[in-house]
C-alpha cells in the first residue's frame, strides 16, 4: 500500500514536470536565440529535491507508524523485604534518590497490596491471582519441592503472543530447583538465585545448598548479589533488539538479611542510626538504589526510556530483625534492628497494613501523568493490566485481578477493588475503606478485626462492635474468598 503511494506521487510529479517544462518548449521555438537548458536545469533539480524531500518523509512517516505499533517493554524492580519507611521519599533517613526519582516523575502507588511474604508476592505478580488458590501461603524453604503449577498461564507465558522476549534477574523462590526455574514458566533467560535468601557473596542459601544459577544449571561466580544481578541485566539489555518488545524481571536480594555490605555503603550511615544493623540495612538499601540508577541509566542509553512501562515494589514490608540461630553455620550476627514500616503496624509474615502495604511506583514516560495515587491495588492486578496494554487478546480464564490502567490514568472514576490476601497465619480481605483480618488458630476458635483504613492507616482501633452488618457483609466474603483456596492448605478451622 506505501509503495502503491510513493508511485503514484512519482507519477503525479512527472506530468507536473511534463506541464511546467511545456512553456519552455513553446517559448523556445519562438525565441530560438535562447538558450533555456539551463532554465530545465534548474527544474529538473528543484523536482528531484522535492520528490526526495517528499520520499523521506514518506519514509519517517512509515518508520513512525512502525515504532508506534511495537507494545510497550515491561520491567518490574523488585526489593527484598524493604520497608514503608526505608525510603527517603517516604521520609526516612535512608537515601533513595534513584527511587526518589522515579517516584515524583512516575506515579506513586500508595495503596498498592502485595502478600505478607516472598513467595505468595511473587506467585501472585506472575499468574495474576492470589497464591493460595495454587497452596503457596509461605516462604518456599529447605528442601520443598513445591513450585508454580505448570496448569497456569504464566505473565511470560501470555505475553509470548505478541512476542515478547522475557527474562528474569535475581530471586526466584517459586521452585528450588533448576528444572521448577523461570525457564519452566515462560522466561527465555534467567539468572539470580532460585531460594529466599543466601550469602550475598557465596551465593549458598542458608543450608548450604547451592541456589547461583544461569538458566538450568547451577554456577559459581565471585561478588556481590546486588552488583552481579545489575551488570547480568544490563548486558542482556544492551544486546536485546529494539524492535523486539521485552518483559524484564529484575529482583533484588537487598535489603533481605543477610546483611553484607562493603564500608563504602555503610560510612554515610555512621552516626545516622544506632543500631549497626539498622546501618547496615541501610546501606544495603544505598547499594541497590545505586545499581538501579545502573540499570536505568543503561535503559535511557539504548533508546528504550520512552516505551518502557517501570513498575517499582518490594514484595512485602520489613522484617523487625533477625535471629540466625544455626543458619550459615553460625557465620552470622543477630540482626536485632532491621527495617522500618512506620507508621504503619507489624512486620512481615503478617497481615496487618505494615506487611501487606507496600512501597510501589509505576511510570511510563509521555504516557503516564506524574502524581500519587490513592486506589487500592493489588499485585494481581499487574498481570491483566500487563497484558492489556501489551495488546494480549487471549486473557488466561485463570486470572482474577483487574486491569488498572483505567484507574491510573484516571479514566476510571468507578474502582472498587476487592483484595484478598492470604498468609500463613492470618488472612484479610479489603475493601475501602474496610479491611477485616482473621487470624486463624487449630485448636482455637478464629479472632476478627475489622478497621476503617481510610481514617485508621494504623490499624489502631478494631471496630468490630457495632459494625456488624460491615462485618457480616466482609466475613461472607471472605470465608467465600477461603474456600476456592487450594484443599492442602485449607485445614478445618474451629468456627
């Protein structure tokens, strides 16, 4: 159809010439003493340069429409247990000026939900539902051989219909072995390690296994996990296609205990916090923050800034310290003061605000307005909003989140959201300005709190009495929510 154009323009500009030049042969004739060739000359030049001003334009024209049909790249940074308030753009004395940046040019996710731990965040970020429906209500640890299930579409998976090269950096935790890797989920490349947590320079988890992997097999490499996990991602970058849309996974092992931080990244911490492990958590946040600026710097370098959608989280609040007993052999200290979720309640593992509620950010360059946002979210809602603006036109039946994009841009003024988010111990279900959680006994009957988050973030007050048709409404919903979860992980409860 572009070449059916560009021929008929040639055509059209050769009668025009054929029209202008007539005069000069008619005149020619009469005035046979003049000589005109120079006077066609300088026609035909002036007609060559039009018709290849004319063809360029054609051509960026052509080129325009093309890079305007490529879906946008994805990439998704995640942290590691990194609290509320371990942000300087959230207040904290910890400095995040890379995430900073990213959260006044992008759109700070201020109700944005994840699960109470590692794994059951991460599950639910790639399958678009929650984890318990697939038995994942924990860290998958020691020797488990639970993994994803292999009946549900993956995000990778899904998004192979339009394309898509995919890849993941860093923490896995949904399979520990190199056969339940990423690869067996729709990553075509993938490097990290496959447990919760390891030695930030053996790269061994916590039993001595070993968890340092490139695709399907086990590797040893010297280094830090931050700085090896940065550089991985940025030479896949650096020799990915720009015509090829992407979905990139980078996720971090800071500041997840433990603690292994060279002197350069704890120094402008001496004598801001008390605690040498606060410090040291610290730094750990300063040392990832510095490589994601890597990471983004080497995005912006490669023409790529401007169709990449950046989504920033941690995967669950802060833990309040950590006891390693006989983990490593003994090679570490206790952690007795790690991460901040103030003002929010509790620590990971439960389901109070301080767990559950996390830092995230998304943006989109030129298609995203700066700002915050307020709608409560959940990280199932990623997948679907993924795959719609990627132009996925088979949406898996499995998925249960929404798509956001709506909301974000403001299209959507109607969002009612309802987040279900199970744990191991406790369960809750949100929605504004309501969230109930129950936490769950096997020898005992189940305790209720019911909270009006909008006017108590802090979970202060547990309204329950003289609320009861709220209550009602939010445990039938609930209990509802409990038993499409997978049978293994629904004991019997004592009502």
């Amino acid at each position: 159809m572009k070449t059916k154009v560009k021929i008929q323009i040639m055509n059209y500009f050769n009668i025009q010439r054929w029209v202008l030049f007539l005069p000069v042969r008619m005149f020619s004739k009469v005035f046979s003493n003049i000589d005109y060739s120079e006077i066609k000359f300088r026609f035909t030049a002036f007609f060559v340069v039009l018709v290849s001003i004319i063809s360029l334009s054609c051509k960026e024209e052509e080129n325009k429409t093309e890079k305007d049909n490529i879906p946008p790249n994805f990439l998704v940074i995640i942290a590691d247990d990194a609290g509320w308030n371990d942000f300087s753009y959230h207040g904290s004395r910890i400095q995040t000026p890379i995430i900073d940046s990213l959260a006044e040019n992008g759109l700070k996710l201020e109700r944005f939900y994840a699960a109470p731990t590692c794994s059951p965040s991460r599950a639910s970020l790639l399958t678009g539902k929650p984890a318990s429906r697939m038995g994942i209500v924990a860290p998958i640890s020691g020797r488990s051989e639970l993994s994803l299930p292999d009946s549900i579409t993956t995000l990778p998976q899904a998004l192979k219909e339009k394309n898509y090269k995919t890849s993941l950096f860093g923490k896995w935790h949904l399979g520990l072995k190199p056969e339940s890797g990423p690869q067996a989920y729709g990553f075509d490349y993938s490097y990290g390690f496959l447990h919760g947590q390891i030695d930030q320079y053996t790269h061994q988890y916590k039993n001595g296994d070993s968890s340092w992997y490139r695709n399907k097999e086990f590797i040893e490499e010297e280094g830090h996990a931050t700085d090896l996990i940065t550089n991985e991602a940025i030479k896949w970058l650096e020799e990915e296609k720009t015509d090829t849309p992407f979905f990139m996974q980078v996720a971090y092992s800071a500041p997840h205990f433990p603690l292994q931080e060279e002197e350069k990244w704890k120094q402008p911490y001496n004598g801001v916090f008390d605690d040498p492990t606060r410090r040291d958590y610290a730094a750990a946040m300063a040392h990832m923050d510095h490589s994601i600026g890597k990471l983004l710097k080497a995005l912006k370098e490669k023409g790529l800034e401007e169709n990449t959608v950046i989504v920033f989280l941690s995967d669950n609040g802060a833990m309040e310290n950590w006891y390693p007993d006989d983990q490593y052999n003994g090679k570490f200290e206790p952690h007795t003061e790690m991460g901040s979720n103030l003002p929010l309640r509790e620590w990971k593992n439960s389901n109070y605000e301080g767990a559950i509620r996390v830092p995230a950010i998304i943006s989109w360059k030129g298609n995203l307005s700066s700002g915050t946002s307020e709608e409560y979210i959940s990280v199932s809602d990623l997948m679907p909003t993924f795959l719609e603006l990627a132009g996925v036109e088979k949406i898996p039946e499995s998925i249960e989140g929404q798509n956001a994009w709506p909301v974000l841009t403001g299209e959507n003024q109607l969002w009612k959201n309802k987040i279900y988010i199970r744990g191991h111990l406790q369960e809750s279900l949100i929605q504004k300005p309501w969230k109930l959680i129950r936490t769950r006994y096997l020898e005992e009957p189940s305790v209720h709190e019911l909270y009006n988050i909008e006017d108590d973030p802090e979970e202060k007050h547990n309204i329950l009495e003289g609320n009861s048709d709220i209550f009602d409404n939010l445990k039938n919903d609930l209990e509802a929510e409990f038993a499409k979860d997978a049978p293994e992980v629904n004991l019997d409860l004592i009502q």
